[in-house]
C-alpha cells in the first residue's frame, strides 16, 4: 500500500510536467493580450482618468473641495481621458460615443451632489 | 505512514527545482509549454507538501514517538486537539508549515497572475520557486521533521506549557503565513524587474492585492499575539519591544507603508522606484524576522524554535537582498515616473511622508533590535535595548503617523488649495478641543496620553464629516438615512473599506495610549479570606486549592471581585509548574469591559498559607482586541468590487490601428 501510494505521489506531478510539453498546441488557440502593450496602457490610464474625474465628484460632494480645486482637477483628469483617445486614434464617431459617456458619468454625480435628481425626477 | 511523507518531500524537492529552473526558461523564451509545464508543476507542490503535513500530524496522533520531532513536541498526557499546535511548536515543522502554506497562498496567486499578468508570471513563478525551493532544502537537508530515532521512547518530552492556550492555533500559523506571503508581491515586483516590465505599471493591481493580504495576514498575526501574550504569559502586558515581536512589526510597517504607497502608482504612475524599494526592504525585513525567529543572536524571552539555523536563512536574506538590488540598478531606467509630485498639499504627499515615517519607525525598531549584536561586537558586554528607548522615540512618530492617517485621505489627488485644506479640517479639529476639554475635566493631565487622545481625534473627525457630509447628500436625493450610508460605503469600497480600517487602528491606538499612560499596577501580600481594594474594584482571596496532572502541578485562586459595593465576578488565576522543563507558568485572571480591565495574577503561594498576586488596572484594552475583526473586514471590503461599479465602467473600444499593429 505505502508502495503504491508513494508512486503515485511521483508519477502526479510527473505527468502534470510532462502533459504540455508533449501535447500539440492547436494554432487558434486563444493567445493573452500583453499586459505591457500600448493598448493595455492606455486601457490602464484610462480607467485612472475615469476613476479620477468619480473621485473628484465625490470629494467636492462631500465638502472636500473648493470650486477652484474642483474646476482645476476636473480639466486635469479629462485632459488625461483625451489624451487617451487621442493615442489610440479612434474614429471620431467613436470619441464622440465615448465622451458622451463620460459626460454622463459626470453629470450624474453632478447631479447627485448638487441635489437636482429630485427635480429632474418630478419634472 | 512517515515513509510516505519523506517521500512526498523528496518529490516536492524534486519538482520545485524543475519549476524554478523552467519558470524562468518559458518567461525568458516565451515558451509557451515550458511556463505552463513549470505552472502545472507548481500547482501539485501544496498536495505534495500537504500529504508530508498530514503524516507529521498523523504521528502526533498516535504518538508515534519513533519520529525524532514527535518524540521531542508531544506526550502521552498532551491533549490530541493540540497536535496541530505541536506540529509547528519547534523549528522543524514549524518549517514544514511555511512551506506547506506558502505553496497553497503562492499556487492561488499564480493561477491568478496567469490570467492577468500572463507574460510576467513565468518570472514570478521562478522567483515563488527559488523561495519555496530554500525551504524545502532546507527541510530535507538540515531540519527534517519526519527524521526517525533509532531507539523509540516509552514518552516523549511535552509540548511547551506556554503553547498550550488556544491563541496558538491561530496566531502562529497566520504569523509565519503573513512573514512568508510577503515573498508573494516580492515576487510580482522582482518579476516585472526581470521581464523589463516596470514602466507601464503592469503590475501594480496585483501588487497592491497581494500586498494587502500579505498585510492583512501580518496585522492578524501581530494583534493575536499581543492577545496571547496578555492572556496567558502573565505579565499583565501585551506588547514588550522584544526581538520576535519586533520581527513581525518591522515587515508590517514596511507593508503598511507600500499599501499605501500603491495606490499613489496607480493613480498618478508615481514612485514605481520607491515601491520596489519598499517590497524589498519588507522582504528582507520578513526574512530578519525569520533568522531571528529561528536561533539568531538576538536574545528574546519567547523565541519558540530555537537553533543555529538562523545563520543561513541571515545568508539566504543578504543574497536575496544582494540579487534584488542589482536587479533593480540594471532596470533603474524602467521606473521612472510618468508625472511629477505637483503639491506638497495632496494625497500622495502625505502618502510620501507617512511612508518616510513607517520606513522611520521600521529602522529605529531594527536598530534597537540588533544593537546588542553590536554591543556584544565592539564593546564586548551585552546590552539590550528597552522599552522606554522603543517607546520615546516611536511613540511620537506613530503620533505623527496617525495625525497623517486622518488628514490624507481627506486630501484630493494632486492638489488641494490652503481653502479646501482649512475647510476639511475646521470639524476634525473642533472635536479635537472637544477631547482635550473631555480629558481635562476627567483629571487627565499627562500631556502626550491628551496629545495622543487629540490625533486620534483628529482622525476620527475626518472620517465622521466625510461620512456625514455624503451620507447627507444623498439623503436629500430621497434616500433614508441607513441606505443613504450604505450606498456611500457601497460607492467606492477601497475608499470606504480603508476608513473602516483606519476607524479600526484609531481604536488599537487609544487601546495603547490610554493602557500605556493610565496603567495601575500594585502588588499584594493576601491571607486566605482578605481583601484588598484599587481604585473601585475590592477583591477577595477565598483560597487555593491544588491539582496534580500527569504533566503539571496546579495551583488555582478562588477570589470574589467587587465593584463599588456590588459582585461582579469569581477570579480563578492558577500558577502550573511542569517538572519536565522546570518551568513554572501563570495565567492570570481576567475581568474585561469596554473601560478597562481588572487583571490578577499569582506570583507566589506560601506555604504559610499566604500569596503574592500582582493586580493590575489596564485601561481600553478590549478596544485593541475589539479592533481586529473590524480591520479584518476593512481590509476585505476594500479589496471587494461592488457590482454597480463593475456595471458602470465604461470601456475603451479596441482602436484599429492598434489591434492591427501588434508591434505597439
């Protein structure tokens, strides 16, 4: 018993080492995307842009952030987002699409700190 | 059943050799086989590495005492829950555990780095190996547990007395589990080092994951030792600058540090250099806690495993250290910033500082830990450093630390004007005065227990305006009040999971300010039947009464404790001596409240039927204890996403040109 139990405590990784050295790789098979590529980057540097522009909302919601901090760090952040798209040489269709969706997201923090949902709501 | 552990051990030696040497290879040659054969490889060390456990502990069970360790960690009188405790009370399985848990924690990380660092986790494979593959050696060649006696003993020697407490199933385990998890973002970093990844910032979501666990696992281990050696050592403290605990402090501050110091990468791309620096400074520092931990030179009241070992992990650690920094000049060029620090006033300038302050804090802790190596060296006489030379010269940094801890968070990214800081600041600091009043009307005087009560305010204040401030403004969106705060929590959990946090270490640092400065320690001669009275509690010594174990003599207080008239509690502290070791252990009796803790211990039963109890009055210890599962789930909530934000995060769409041009 203690036999065969220690060969196949051997033979387990043995054949988990050897398994992809001998199998064939199909050529569709599915290759990552780099995680250093420009696109990963700018993927990268996008979301902190995004991420920067939510968390300036919320520190001028929360009482953080004077009007010229506010104005100063929210330019900051969309210049960035520009920059972004700018670098990855999209359609303009495209850019449009996605400021759009920026706007909104900003907009609707806006909104929310400003106290205006209730109105718009009822309006 | 041992021969099955031995050889499950040479085959895990076997196969990390493979893996650190192929982990390398298919990153280096961007061999696909190679990196997933290395992985696969990986993946089978914790089985390997668990079956060698069970047959250790399987052997404590059946005290099978032809096993050299067993024979040396357990007997027949030890209870059979405790052979878990045995397994890692000496050096030896204490090592086997390490890299039994190291392969489990290592082998989760890399299934999760090959998802999302795909190109750089070959190299931090090698690197998780070459950690792994020194452990493992070192088992087999110089420490190993499952080695066999050849004359088998009728009994073995006993477990150490002071490992019997249940604390220790817990806080050993995550201690070494948090001192070796630090390997894990080491690896992430010195990966990306290698693989000349380092200027895209690749990495750092993983690093900042894996870091925060490694920091979570740290913090659990250090406040469930405080824990244990406050309930069971007997000393009526929880904290005493001694070289092991130092050990575990000085990586934890070092990962303190870097998980702060993360999210300024992230968000800016700034300090990629001094984020490397960091994780290698708090590996080295984990590997010292190691080298002392395991026999060093460092005189210590509770170095569990002792042995001479220590002197290779010492010569592991410096060229660990050596490689690592020479790895990092040859990519120095890599780390270089995206932005520049644009205002002192922000929050990666506090980040900064309060990392200048932890790295302060970490070398002043190892100075005076291996000073008396030094001593010993030059001046040929030991000497050793004490608490008040720790506690004058951290105590006001870790002041400085907290007083950071509140106003950083508070601060924008990048810049914040003089306005904006004074308007943040007006709430915390009215409650500050509003606690130095408090402390002055309650007779408190000593000026840095009020200065440490103030920051502590200082910070608290932030977080309720913050936390009052957005709860409010979506109450006025129509919300009730407890939805309004939990969508805010909801709204940003890093945010939020890290005030928990903070909350947390504002209720552990007024735990230590108040128990530190307001502490009442008396000791008392007591016949059988008298009683005796500090500050409101009076206490009564009903008698003793002894009990011979197979293992142990006890003896056991009876005393009734009364607070301003009425009875609060029978007290049962007892003093055991174990023949086997000549040691003699005392546990002292605890009544515990939200504003201290009345603590008794015997230090001496008479024959004249008299005693010695020492009696102490600890202020707001519980708040320490109280501290660690509100951290614990801090630190979970902020590594959480909640689902509405995955909803909302609005993607780039692939360009063209970029997908087709694969050279970019």
């Amino acid at each position: 018993m203690v036999v065969l139990i220690s060969l196949a405590l051997c033979l387990f990784p043995f054949v988990l080492i050897i398994f992809p050295l001998i199998r064939k790789y199909s050529a569709s098979e599915f290759i990552p995307q780099d995680e250093s590529s420009l696109f990963a980057d700018l993927e990268r540097r996008w979301d902190s842009a995004i991420e920067g522009l939510r968390s300036t909302e919320l520190e001028r919601m929360v009482g953080n952030l004077h009007d010229q901090d506010y104005e100063w760090l929210k330019n900051i952040h969309l210049f960035e987002a520009a920059l972004v798209l700018r670098a990855l040489d999209l359609q303009e269709s495209e850019q449009n699409v996605l400021i759009e969706e920026v706007k909104m997201e900003v907009f609707r923090t806006v909104l929310i700190s400003q106290e205006k949902y209730n109105l718009e709501e009822k309006e | 059943m041992v021969e099955i552990g031995q050889i499950s051990l040479i085959t895990s030696f076997i196969v990390v050799l493979y893996t650190s040497i192929v982990g390398f290879a298919g990153g280096g040659l961007n061999g696909r086989d190679l990196a997933q054969s290395a992985r696969w490889g990986f993946y089978s060390l914790p089985i390997l590495l668990i079956v060698t456990t069970i047959t250790l502990i399987y052997s404590f069970v059946i005290n099978d005492f032809s096993v050299k360790y067993v024979a040396e960690n357990s007997n027949l009188a030890m209870p059979s829950a405790y052979a878990w405790v045995a397994f890692y009370s000496g050096n030896e399985g204490s090592l086997l555990y390490i890299a039994a848990a190291f392969s489990i924690m290592s082998s989760v990380s890399v299934l999760i780095l090959n998802k999302k660092l795909p190109y750089t986790a070959p190299y931090a494979l090698g690197v998780m190996s070459l950690v792994l593959l020194f452990f493992i050696a070192v088992l087999l060649f110089m420490a190993n547990p499952l080695e066999k006696l050849p004359i088998v003993p009728a009994d073995g020697k006993g477990i150490n007395p002071l490992l019997i407490h249940f604390g220790m199933f817990i806080h050993p385990p995550f201690q070494m589990l948090g001192l070796i998890s630090v390997a894990i973002p080491f690896s992430v970093c010195i990966a990306t080092l290698i693989s000349g990844r380092g200027s895209r910032d690749e990495w750092v979501d993983q690093g900042r994951l894996w870091g925060m666990i490694s920091w979570l696992l740290l913090t659990i281990g250090l406040i469930l030792g405080g824990w244990w050696a406050y309930t069971i050592l007997g000393w009526g403290g929880y904290w005493a600058w001694d070289p092991v605990e130092n050990s575990a402090l000085m990586p934890w501050l070092a990962m303190t540090a870097f998980v702060h110091s993360i999210m300024v990468q992230k968000r800016r791309g700034l300090f990629r250099m001094w984020n490397m620096i960091l994780i290698i400074t708090a590996f080295t520092m984990a590997q010292l806690g190691m080298f002392i931990n395991r026999g060093g030179p460092v005189p210590s009241v509770h170095s569990f495993a002792e042995s001479t070992m220590g002197w290779v992990f010492l010569g592991v650690m410096a060229v660990t250290l050596f490689l690592s920094i020479v790895i990092f000049v040859f990519r120095f060029d890599t780390l270089k910033s995206r932005g520049v620090l644009e205002s002192p006033i922000s929050r990666e300038a506090v980040f900064l500082s309060q990392n200048a302050l932890f790295l302060l804090i970490a070398f002043v802790t190892l100075w005076g830990t291996i000073f008396p190596i030094f001593s010993e060296t030059f001046d040929e006489t030991t000497m050793t450093i004490g608490q008040p030379f720790f506690n004058k010269v951290n105590g006001p940094l870790m002041l400085l630390l907290i007083f950071l801890m509140g106003i950083g968070p508070l601060l924008p990214w990048r810049k914040a004007s003089l306005n904006s800081l004074f308007k943040m600041l007006t709430f915390p600091l009215i409650l500050s005065i509003l606690i130095v009043s408090v402390c002055l009307l309650l007779g408190l005087t000593k000026i840095w227990a009020i200065f440490g009560f103030a920051t502590c305010a200082i910070a608290l204040g932030g977080i309720i305006q913050e936390w009052f401030r957005g709860t409010k403004s979506r109450v006025k969106r129509g919300d009730k009040i407890h939805l309004s705060f939990i969508r805010l929590i909801n709204s940003n959990r890093p945010r939020y999971g890290g005030y928990i946090v903070h909350i947390s270490i504002i209720m552990l640092a007024m735990g230590i300010t108040a128990s530190s400065f307001y502490d009442v320690q008396k000791d008392v001669v007591m016949a059988v039947g008298e009683s005796q009275s500090i500050g409101d509690y009076t206490f009564k010594y009903l008698g003793v009464s002894q009990e011979v174990f197979p293992d142990r003599i006890e003896e056991t207080a009876k005393f009734e404790l009364w607070t301003n008239g009425k009875f609060v509690d029978y007290l049962y502290p007892y003093r055991a001596f174990y023949p086997e070791f000549r040691l003699s252990a005392t546990r002292g009796a605890i009544h515990s409240n939200l504003i201290r803790d009345f603590y008794l211990v015997p230090s001496d039963f008479k024959e004249d039927g008299q005693a010695l109890f020492r009696v102490l009055i600890n202020p707001m210890v519980s708040w320490m204890w109280i501290s660690g599962p509100i951290l614990i789930f801090g630190t979970i909530f902020s590594l959480t996403v909640s689902s509405s934000r995955r909803r909302k995060k609005i993607k780039l769409p692939i360009a063209n040109s970029i997908f087709e041009s694969r050279s970019l």
